[in-house]
C-alpha cells in the first residue's frame, strides 16, 4: 500500500541527521513562509477568520501579533495568510505550492508540543517529500479541476505532523491516508473574486493537523485511499504512476527543489514578468512601445487570463497586467497590485497593448518547465525580444540566500516593524539550533506587529 511506502520513508529517515543541504533548503522554506505569511496577514481572508475563529485560546501564535490560538485554527489561519499574497513557493513539478499548508500545520504543532527546531525543520522536510511526491505523480490530469494546494496540501500537512510527533510506520500511514479523504480545493474557486483560494491552504493545513493527531491516538485510515479503485489517484487523476513517485523520494529530497516566489502574483505569469523586466533593465522605453507579442504556455493563459483585471486578486491572474506591471513600474510586488496601480491610466494603456497566446513549443515542456517569450514592438518599427526558459526562483535559477533576506524584510518590515522584522529573520535562519520554537520565533512577533 502505497501510504505505507511514503511512511517507512520517513520512519527510515530518522536514523541519522539529513543531510544538511536539506537542513538548509528546509530553513529557506520557513523563512519564505514567514515572508509570505506576514504579508497576507493583513489582507481580508485572514483578517476575517481571525475575527471569526481566533478567539480560541491554546498552545499556538497566530501572525503577525502572536496571539494565542488553538492549534487547528493557527493552522487554518496561518495557512491561509500564507497563500493569500500569492508570495508562497511553488513545487514545479507539481503544480503545487507546498509551503502554505505543510509549513503552517507543522508550526501549530510544533508551538504545541514544544519542538527543536531541529524537529520542525525534518518535518517540513518530510512534509515537502511526501506532498510533492504525490503532487507530481498527479499531474498534469489534477491540475484540470483541482487545485492541488488544497488536495495534495492535506497529505503533505499530515506528513510534515506524522513526523513531528514521530509516530510508527502503521500510525503515519494512517494519518497520510485519512488526510487524503479530506482534500478539496476546485479551480473554478480562483476564476473568480474569491476568498476560497487561500483557504484551500489553511483547510489544508488544519485537516491535516487533525488527522496526524487523530492517527497518533489510534484513528484509522483507508490504507489503499491512493491506488484504490475509487480512491485519490482514480478520482482526480488520470492513472498516477505511484511506484515512480515511491522510487523517487530523497532523490534528491523535493524540498531542495523548491521555487521560491519572487513576485507577488500568480507563479503562471513569473515567466513573462522576469522576460519583461529584462527588457526594462536592459534600458527599454516603454514610452515607445507599440504592442507586446507573448507566448507561454496553455495553462498560464487558462489560469492567468484577465485581460481586463478590476481588482488586485484579478490582476494577480493577468498574464497581461502583470507583464505591464513589470515594464511600467519595475516591480510586481505588493505595490503593483495598490488601488494606485490598478487604476494608473499608463500601465492599463500599455496593458491594452498586450497580447498573449498558447505555444506548442512551449506546452509540450509543461509542467517541468515554465517558458516564454515577450516581444515588444516599438514605435520605430523596430522590436526586441527576451525569452525564458525558467522563472527567477526556479531550482535552475534559484534566489540567493541574501535575495531570500530582501524578500522578507521587504514584506516583514511593513507588518511589525524594523526591529522586529530583524529580531524575527535571525530567529528563523537560525532555526536548527533552537531548543523550543516557542521561546525562538513567538516573542519577535508581538514586538512591532500593526
């Protein structure tokens, strides 16, 4: 039973320390997290189920204040702050932003167990390997109706607990298995101005808490849930090759794979935005732009296809804006997507002039790579194109540790505040030494929080 495979994996792993590569990679996540987290805070998803949920008392902090928070709500909360922003990472292989709900359901629990950090750093490598494992082998025929940060997210969530709480092979199992019964998250929930998106993380991050804690008391799960007949793989796949996905764990271990986000939009649009502000750095005048050919591939231009985007969420799934953002403003970070920008009568001109369109050659390299091609026209007649193979922040083109650094202060500072923001990044960065995540990452949150 396929369940069973993943589980062994990880008991096996506890024989000795990761390799440290793999500490390292699993740093840079709860950094990235914690990035990605503080900025969505803020916004309306969050905020809402603070006020709805977060007067629960427990062992758990809610961000960015701290707050004391039953442990299923933190990471019901948390998870969706994290997805919020569009600033998460992303699992290329498997169109998959696993840090949201594996990092958010790892953290709750590791607040109330009291964990090393050392601890929460193996589990959310765990959680990684596992989710991403099955988030690839569901792929592409999933990503047609699911959205697999809601499903997959689930399992991964419980993976990342299983670990933290060091259950056996039979109760890990169990936990991964009755997570899977709990995935949801359909796309048709990001076609629209809607809210359910980010929770698809925090739901899954919560029902995979849950189900890890419910396994360690003796829950049990439907150990056949993925390669059954009527089970995950039949039901939102398309006949998943799940030896392959066994065969591959730890070769190399998925959590070094990991895209970390460098805009703050769709990760379908990072192609087009980094070719764009290329040509922006490469001394472009966007005065004298005429039109902008690009080609991707299919699912961008299905998923990110606003050509007339009315609110920030819209323009965050706008190949089109998101392209204009880049050439008229230098940045597709928060300031982008400010009432300010989505209504400056210059960059929804320029967006105007934009057109985008499916390449074969493209496609066919999808999901492993995330291609295009921008071309501007210019007023002379003239043109100049750039292509991209990656995106800024793919494993082939990785942030560096002190881009990782810009990125969270640029979205923390904001949030609690210089000092804090500071206080908080060394606390993260030094993670594996930490005796207790309580003492280690909650007071920095409460010290300059808005």
């Amino acid at each position: 039973m396929i369940v069973k495979d993943f589980a062994a994996f990880a008991v096996a792993s506890r024989g000795g320390p990761l390799p440290d590569e793999v500490y390292d990679a699993a740093t840079r996540a709860l950094v990235d997290w914690y990035s990605a987290t503080l900025a969505g805070s803020g916004m309306p998803p969050a905020e809402i189920l603070r006020r709805a949920l977060g007067d629960s008392p427990g062992s758990a902090r809610l961000i960015p204040d701290g707050r004391p928070a039953d442990p299923r709500a933190a990471a019901l909360i948390n998870g969706t702050a994290s997805h919020t922003a569009e600033l998460d990472d992303i699992f290329r292989d498997g169109i998959y932003h696993p840090g949201s709900p594996t990092v958010a359901a790892a953290l709750a629990a590791a607040q109330r167990i009291g964990a090393s950090g050392e601890r929460l750093l193996r589990a959310i490598a765990v959680g990684y390997e596992i989710g991403d494992r099955i988030a690839a082998a569901m792929q592409p025929a999933h990503y047609a109706y699911w959205h697999t940060t809601g499903t997959v997210g689930t399992l991964g969530a419980a993976a990342a607990v299983a670990e933290l709480l060091e259950l056996d092979t039979e109760r890990f199992a169990h936990a991964v298995a009755t997570a899977a019964t709990n995935a949801a998250g359909l796309q048709q929930a990001f076609r629209s101005d809607a809210m359910s998106k980010p929770l698809h993380a925090g739901h899954a991050a919560e029902a995979g808490l849950v189900a890890a804690f419910a396994a360690a008391e003796g829950f049990t799960g439907a150990l056949d849930i993925l390669e059954g007949p009527v089970g995950l793989g039949a039901a939102m796949s398309d006949a998943p090759d799940w030896e392959s996905a066994v065969g591959r764990l730890g070769r190399p271990w998925a959590v070094t794979q990991a895209t970390v986000k460098n805009h703050s939009c769709c990760g379908h649009t990072f192609a087009v935005v980094d070719a764009g502000l290329e040509l922006r750095a490469g001394g472009l005048d966007v005065q004298a732009i005429s039109s902008v050919d690009v080609e991707t591939y299919t699912t961008a231009t299905k998923v990110a296809g606003y050509t007339d985007p009315q609110s920030a969420f819209e323009a965050k799934f706008s190949i089109v804006y998101c392209l204009a953002a880049a050439l008229r403003l230098g940045t597709v970070r928060l300031a982008a997507f400010t009432p300010e920008s989505l209504a400056d009568p210059e960059l929804r001109a320029l967006m105007s002039r934009v057109t985008v369109r499916a390449s074969d050659e493209f496609e066919k390299d999808f999901p492993g790579k995330r291609r295009a091609r921008v071309t501007v026209h210019l007023a002379d007649g003239t043109s100049v194109t750039r292509a991209r193979d990656t995106r800024k922040g793919d494993p082939d083109d990785p942030l560096t540790d002190a881009e990782l650094r810009d990125k969270f202060d640029d979205l923390a500072v904001p949030v609690i505040g210089e000092e804090a923001a500071r206080s908080l990044g060394d606390a993260l960065w030094a993670a594996r030494s930490a005796a207790d995540v309580r003492d280690a990452f909650g007071p920095h949150e409460t010290a300059g929080a808005r």
